[in-house]
C-alpha cells in the first residue's frame, strides 16, 4: 500500500509531515528523513486501532480487511 504524504518546512526549524487520508496523523523530525521515517511508524499506529465487538447492539460487527 503506498499513502501519499506532504511534508511541510517550519519556520522555526525543523519539518511535520501529514497523511492527508487519515485524519489526525502526523509527525515531525529535524529533518525530511526524520519526519517522513516518524510518520511511517505514525501511519501504522493509526490504522492498527484495535475495536473491540459491541455487545449491545447485534446489527454492529468487527471485520478485517486486508489490504
């Protein structure tokens, strides 16, 4: 899977880099390397969320999807 990312410069030094497609994730790091290297570890954090199965309403399930 590759999941396009945008690396922004900041002013004060240094860089953050997003995933646009998932929402809230990002990183930062001194350097490009270092933020795109921190957001790769961000990224799988983020979409490894763990559910667990609602026991109240049985029109809900858990799937996993492979991708």
């Amino acid at each position: 899977m590759k999941i396009k990312a945008i690396v922004h410069e900041v002013e004060e030094g240094g860089f953050w880099a997003e995933a646009p497609q998932i929402i809230g994730c990002a990183a930062e790091g001194k350097t490009v390397e270092e933020a795109v290297q921190k957001l790769h570890q961000a990224i799988e954090n983020c979409l490894s969320v763990e559910l667990a199965p609602s026991s109240q309403d049985t029109s809900e399930r858990v799937v996993e999807v492979t991708l």
